[in-house]
C-alpha cells in the first residue's frame, strides 16, 4: 500500500512538473512582434499593389483609408485590355487589378475583417499561404503580380510577425472578386 501511494505521488508530481514546463515554456515561446511585422510589410512594399490607388494633389497615391484592403469591391474592373506585342501585364487606375497571360487577378484583403480578409485565418495559415503559393497552402494559385516565390524566403518568426501587424490594422470591410481565367479576361 506505501509502495502504490508513493507511486501515485510520484506520478503526481511527474505530472505537474511536466505541466510546469510547458506552461513556462510557452510563456517563454518568441510573441510576434508587431513591429517588425509592420517594417516588414513597409519593406516589402506590400501597399504598392494591396492599398488601392487614387487620384491626389501630386498625382496617383495610396489611399491609406482602404489600407491593404485589395481590389475596391464598389470598383467595376473594365474588359481586360489586349496587350501589345512585348508587353507582360497591365495594371487597373487602382493599382490593384492586373491583367496578363494568367488572366485577371485582384490584390486581396489582407486586414482582420473576419469576412473579407484575414480576420478568421491563423497565422498557420498565413504561413501554409506563402509557403505553397497556393490559397490557405491547398486552394487555388496566387496569382501575379504577387512576388510570392520572394516572400516565401522569409522565416516563419517573420511571417508570424507580418500576420501579426495584419491583424492589427482597422479592418475594412471589402469582398475582392475571385481571378478570371485567361479566357474570361479577353
């Protein structure tokens, strides 16, 4: 009988020095750092294509109100226009529509509204995104201009970090179409 209850407090206290360590581990486990999620983005020139565009005092200029909120669902993109010989892709007025051999693609949400950007994906998810090219890692391709085979070189602490900054912004509210297929953009 000593020898089991000596047992039982022997496992007890595996138990909670095991439960110890893990909690003193994830305590200790790296926080992204919004930061240099925000360096990162600003570096990367991420509004270049995801902050549409428009009209200013000094000519075309971000419109940081939409801050990377993708292609403006209240802006009907025109027919794709042919492109002349030589040329690879045209861009929309808001620099978020492009247009090339891969048909038409839209620069997407990236703020934490739950609906129509990142707000319900993780940052597993954001991750599976870059890393595979593919939407949510397993979905359709994204798509150019996105220099994804560029940001996939970025370590996982540092896309941790820019998923992190993305989920600090004001969310907008901003459904971006789906691409159009080579077909459907001529």
């Amino acid at each position: 009988m000593l020898i089991k209850s000596l047992s039982v407090l022997a496992l007890a206290a595996v138990a909670v020095a095991a439960f110890s360590f893990e909690r003193s581990r994830a305590a200790s486990a790296p926080k992204p750092d919004v930061a240099r999620g925000e360096y990162l983005v600003k570096f990367g020139s991420c509004n270049d294509c995801h902050t549409p565009w428009a009209m200013g005092p000094n000519g075309p200029e971000p419109d940081f109100s939409r801050m990377l909120s993708g292609h403006p669902s209240d802006v009907a993109a025109p027919p794709a226009p042919k492109l002349p010989e030589g040329w690879m892709a045209a861009a929309s007025n808001t620099m978020t529509a492009w247009s090339g051999p891969w048909g038409v693609s839209f620069t997407a949400n990236l703020t934490p509204d739950k609906e129509t950007g990142l707000g319900a994906w993780t940052a597993e998810d954001f991750i599976a995104t870059i890393r595979s090219g593919r939407h949510l890692g397993r979905g359709r391709p994204i798509l150019p201009p996105m220099p994804v085979q560029f940001v996939a070189t970025l370590t996982d602490e540092d896309l941790r970090n820019v998923f992190a900054y993305l989920q600090s912004i004001p969310a907008v509210s901003n459904k971006v179409p789906e691409p159009l297929p080579p077909a459907a953009a001529r």
